[in-house]
C-alpha cells in the first residue's frame, strides 16, 4: 500500500468534507456541483476494486468533531443536507482513463453519506447526554448550595437567639444594678432578711443599735460645741477685762506727771 498516496487521499477527503460544511448555497451553482462530482469520483475511483479508497471513521470523526467545537468550521447539519444533495444528484456518465469504463462511485456516497449522518446522530446524542448530565450535575450543585445556605440561615437564626438571650440578662443585671443604686444598702437588707427570716432579729438589733451610737454621737457632738463656744467667749471677756485694766492704769500714770 502506497502510504503517502493514502494520506494525500485522505487530505482530501477531510478538505472536501470541510468544504460541504460551509454552505448549503455551494451546490445550488451547477459548475461548483460538477467539479465536487468530479473530486469525489478521483477520490474513490480505481481500475481494480480492491485499490479504491476506503474513507476512515476516524476522519469523518475528527472532522465532525472540529465543526462541533469551533462554528467557523461550519456546521454539521449543513455537511449532512448537502451529502444528502449530492448522493440523490449523482448520476454516472463520466468515462475512466481507458475511455471503456464508467465511472461509478454511487456506492462510495451513499456509505459516506450513511457514516456521515451516524456519526452526526452519535455526536448529538453524546451532547445532549452532557448537556443532560451537565444539568444534573448542576442541579445537583444547586441543591447543595441550597442545604449550605439552609444551615447557614439555622446558624444565624441561633446566633440570633442567643444574641437576644445575652441582651435580656444584661438587661436584667442592669435592672438589678440600678435598683441596688437607688436603694442602697436597705434593699438588699430587706432581700436578705427576705431570703433567710431567721436573721431578721439580728439585723434589727444591728440596726438598731447604729442608729442609737449615731443618736448619742451627734448628741456628743452638739454638746462639745457648744462648750468649746463658751470656753471662747468667756477667753474673749477675760481678754477684754484685762485690756480695760491696763488702759486705765496708763491714764493715772499720766495724770501724777
């Protein structure tokens, strides 16, 4: 097998395949449509059946898959109405090198048609089992997203709770802290007394008694100022006595000279 000549066969067969899959205006020009008919009876023409060109699967693959992915290509469906075109439009008539033999590549067509258009077919089916897939697997992402967003509003929702729960217990503790302000020491005497009856004559008693030490304190105190007042004044005539003495002392020394 002449290796080089296959590749160059099989060069072709991809540039035609290509070239199909850019219009479907191309072979409403008669011309055009003659020279394809031409290019693909070269192509899989030969004297002896077993010297033929065989396309590859791999070949129809490769190209169908270059399309697919990149739409400056083409497009497949328009590769596909056009091989249609050219299979029901082929009609032998064209001699072989000898000038006995008609050229006849029908049978090549139609297989390059049926290939064509099995691979379009297995090619979509795989897609939309991706796209189907892909849906799922995103779906399947969503509602995972969703259970993660359901537990995160659970966890703000107990934040929440106990933010509030710490709010009223520093309310309370605030209540509490103002009321012992503003009754000072007997309202926690009287929530003790409250709380254990048993001291109750003890701290009755206590209190009691302050109050008699500060009664008798002030009383004290009272006291002793008013007798260190008298001390003052009574210091204050003494004073002013012995002034007067000694001022009429020095009135009689003057009055002898």
């Amino acid at each position: 097998m002449d290796l080089n000549k296959e590749a160059q066969q099989r060069k072709e067969f991809c540039d035609i395949l290509f070239e199909l899959a850019k219009s479907q205006e191309i072979l409403q020009d008669a011309y055009y449509r003659v020279s394809m008919y031409k290019r693909l009876e070269a192509l899989y023409d030969a004297p002896l059946p077993d010297k033929r060109f065989r396309h590859f699967y791999s070949d129809i693959f490769s190209v169908l898959t270059q399309i697919q992915q990149n739409p400056l290509l083409g497009d497949t469906n328009i590769l596909g109405q056009n091989l249609s075109v050219i299979r029901s439009g082929y009609q032998p008539r064209n001699r072989a090198d000898d000038g006995e033999r008609i050229i006849d590549v029908s049978d090549a067509l139609k297989k390059l048609y049926d290939h064509v258009n099995l691979d379009i077919a297995r090619i979509s089916y795989s897609d939309a089992g991706d796209r189907k897939i892909s849906g799922e697997e995103a779906v399947s992402e969503l509602q995972t997203q969703v259970k993660v967003l359901q537990r995160d509003v659970k966890k703000a929702q107990k934040v929440k709770e106990d933010f509030e729960k710490t709010e009223s217990k520093i309310a309370e503790v605030e209540n509490k802290l103002e009321s012992s302000q503003k009754f000072g020491l007997f309202y926690y005497i009287d929530r003790l007394v409250n709380k254990s009856p048993s001291i109750k004559p003890l701290i009755i008693s206590n209190v009691v008694l302050v109050a008699l030490l500060s009664v008798t304190m002030a009383a004290w105190s009272m006291g002793w100022v008013e007798s260190r007042d008298k001390r003052i004044d009574e210091r204050a005539g003494n004073s002013s006595a012995v002034e007067t003495i000694r001022t009429e002392e020095l009135n009689t020394l003057e009055s002898d000279e």
